[in-house]
C-alpha cells in the first residue's frame, strides 16, 4: 500500500515543500519523497537547509 504523500515546511520563511508536487524548478520531480530529497537542497525561496524543514499535518 503506497503511503500518503506529506508536506514539509521551511521553518526559517514558511516555504512548503510537497512531495506529490516536487520541486521542478530545482529537478526534483513531482512524487519525491523528502527522504529522497538530495542533502544539499535548499529552500528555493530563502536558501536555508533541508535541516531547517518540518514535517506538517495538512
């Protein structure tokens, strides 16, 4: 059973990162899961770092 796609929010300027949506500007296609975000990525609208994100209830 696939599990539900979740959202993460930039704790530093509120940017939301969801996973059934990626992040195509950086080539992170829609259905990555955060995990498979690449460890270097930052925020795209302020720069900070994956560390800086929180998993949120939508």
């Amino acid at each position: 059973m696939e599990t539900a796609y979740k959202s993460y929010l930039c704790v530093v300027c509120g940017y939301l990162y969801h996973e059934a949506e990626g992040c195509p500007d950086d080539g992170i296609v829609p259905g990555t899961r955060w995990e498979d975000v690449p460890i270097n990525w930052t925020c795209p609208e302020c720069g900070a770092r994956k560390e800086d994100f929180e998993m949120i209830a939508v």
